[in-house]
C-alpha cells in the first residue's frame, strides 16, 4: 500500500481546479462576447475540453452538458446578431439537449446533433419530423445547406402555418449567419435561400430527360397553370406566376452535356425556390419525387442518412 502523500494530494487537486477554472472562463467569456471569431474560437476550446483530465474533481452529471448544447448556444448568438427576430435558447424539462426557437416559427423548434462522419461536424434539425436544415462543421470551417431536407421541412404544417414571411425571415437569417460565417474564411453552400441571387441555381444532375420535363407539363396542367417553352435560344421552359417568373433553362457544358439550371425573374427580389414550392403544389411534387435529379446541387456528401 503506498504511503499518502498530503502534498501530492494537494498538487493534484490544485490542477483539477485550475483545470476547471479554465472551463468556468470560457463560459464567462461565452456568455459576454458577441465577436463572432471570438466566439467561435471560444468554442473550439469548449469543444476539445477534456474533463476526464481530471484526476480527482468531478463534475455532477446534470450540470455537465453535451457539446450539441454549446454549439446550440453560439449559433443562438449568431442567429440573434443576423436578424431582427428574435432567438431563444430552451431547455425541455429533465432534458439535456437544448433547442432553438426562432420567433418566425412559433410551432418549430430545432436541435443540433452530431454529425455521423469521420471529419465531425453537427447537424441542424427540426424536432418534430427530424429534417435537417444544414451541416455546421466547426474544425474545418463548413456551414451547407441540405437542399433536400430543407425543402421538405418548408412544406410542414408549421412552416405552412407560420406563412411565407416567416419563411423568408428564416431565409433571410440563414443568410446573414453565412455572411457572417464567410468573413472569417468558411466555405458556405445554401443554394437557393438567397433572394437575391435566384439565377443559375444548378441541379443536381445534368441532361433532363424529356420524360421528367414532360411530367412538369402534365402536374402543371392540372393546376391550371401552362408551361411554356423558351422561344430565344436558350434550351428550357418557363412558368408566370403574377409577376414572377420561374425559368429551367439547360446549358452546354464543354464535355457535351447539359446542366440545367433554375432561374427566378422577380424584379422586387422576394421570391425564392423554397416560397414557390409553397405556392406551387405541383412543382414541389415533381421537385421531390425527382429529386436526385432536378434537386438544387448542394454538398451532399456530408448529409449521411
């Protein structure tokens, strides 16, 4: 049995508390800060905190949360810098995974969750159907959009309730976090959020069949709406809703393929994919049930299933 040491003792629970103040100042400094790189660097630090470095210390287990929750807070911060609405950071009763409420969406909540990839990284869900908004990964600065996912979730009872401003608030916020994400040097893909850069938006694969090009004739048809073929010389079609217009228009690529591309002609700047596949039924059931093909092109490796 070895001898007690009274001064190793002391020594080791001098570094576990010294240990602990550290995590007790990045917090501090989280909860003062509102200097996005600051923020992110303090986050980084939050992330690769070590309490099992701790050889006598422990922490109660409810007063320790999960990295999801930490990611949670800063993008609250982010969230409530990039918009006028307001953001909120929620704790569900005897849970440890807090949620993110956006005032636009009263009937939504949303959550991170770890990302199921080797580079790491989180995902932004909604709660109540599990779909996915966009991966955030904080090591190797990448914030994307998933394409497909976010335009099921616009089609939810609640995005549906809340109405089209809600969502172009959401787009809007989204946007401005990118923006902000960008200045300090991250790569950011959310095709199609943007209301002002509605042209060019590519699909995900090139050389449209006719048989899923004629399909958006016949839905269209029976809502009453009639697709047009582009008359100048340019390869596509063309559907007028009121003053807006919503363009498929194929490009030749230099190895003889064709990339089609969406393109909204909307003179106030309003509009985007995502408001149309509310106000268009029929060319949301095509987008989805082609989606593989005609799906805005996004990063999809990173969204795993």
């Amino acid at each position: 049995m070895d001898n007690f040491k009274t001064e190793i003792y002391s020594k080791q629970l001098k570094e576990d508390l010294n240990l602990f103040n550290r995590w007790q100042m990045l917090i501090d400094s989280l909860s003062t800060t509102e200097d996005v790189p600051e923020l992110l660097d303090i986050l980084q630090k939050i992330l690769a905190f070590d309490s099992h470095q701790s050889k006598m210390v422990r922490l109660a287990t409810d007063a320790w949360f999960p990295n999801t929750h930490w990611v949670t807070v800063v993008f609250a911060k982010f969230a409530e810098q990039a918009s006028l609405s307001s953001t909120a950071v929620i704790l569900p009763n005897a849970q440890k995974v807090a949620e993110l409420h956006f005032s636009e969406w009263p009937n939504a909540s949303f959550r991170f969750m770890t990302a199921p990839l080797a580079a790491g990284g989180y995902y932004l869900e909604e709660t109540a159907q599990n779909l996915r908004v966009l991966y955030w990964d904080i090591a190797h600065k990448r914030f994307y959009l998933d394409t497909q996912q976010f335009a099921k979730l616009v089609q939810t009872q609640a995005a549906q309730l809340a109405g089209l401003d809600a969502l172009a608030t959401f787009q809007k916020r989204l946007t401005a976090i990118a923006s902000q994400l960008r200045a300090v040097a991250y790569d950011t893909m959310l095709p199609g959020i943007d209301a002002q850069k509605q042209g060019d938006l590519p699909m995900s694969r090139k050389d449209l069949s006719t048989d899923i090009l004629d399909s958006l004739f016949v839905l269209a048809a029976k809502q009453h709406f009639i697709l047009k073929r582009l008359l100048d010389e340019k390869k596509g079609v063309v559907i007028t809703i009121g003053e807006v217009s919503l363009k498929l228009i194929a490009h030749r690529t230099n190895d003889g393929h064709e990339q089609w591309t969406y393109d909204i002609i909307d003179d106030n700047r309003e509009v985007t994919l995502y408001t149309l596949f509310q106000q268009l039924p029929f060319f949301y059931q095509w987008y989805c049930d082609h989606v593989t093909t005609v799906g805005l092109k996004d990063k999809r490796e990173v969204f795993v299933d």
